[in-house]
C-alpha cells in the first residue's frame, strides 16, 4: 500500500503553540511543523532521484 502523500489538508484546531491539520484523503491528523517537514523530505527524495 502506498503512503498517502496529504495532497489535501485542512486545519482542525489550533492554539498558541500549535495548529493541527487532517488529511482529507487518508484522515490522519498531525501537526502542521510534521506536514512542512514531510514536504521538505520529499523535495530531498526527489532531487536525489533525479
């Protein structure tokens, strides 16, 4: 099974420290900090490839 990639979001809460987002594919939910870094690992992957 390939892992979802959560070309979608939307934000489900947020306070002062924090603003979580769910996927709208998948529905997992996770901070927003651990969605910008899984996008920039996969920018890495990506330029490896290449």
């Amino acid at each position: 099974m390939e892992q979802c990639k959560h070309p979608r979001v939307q934000i489900v809460s947020r306070d002062e420290d924090a603003e979580f987002v769910e996927c709208q594919e998948c529905g997992e939910i996770f901070e927003s900090s651990e969605f910008k870094d899984m996008s920039i690992e996969e920018t890495k992957l990506r330029a490896e490839e290449a």
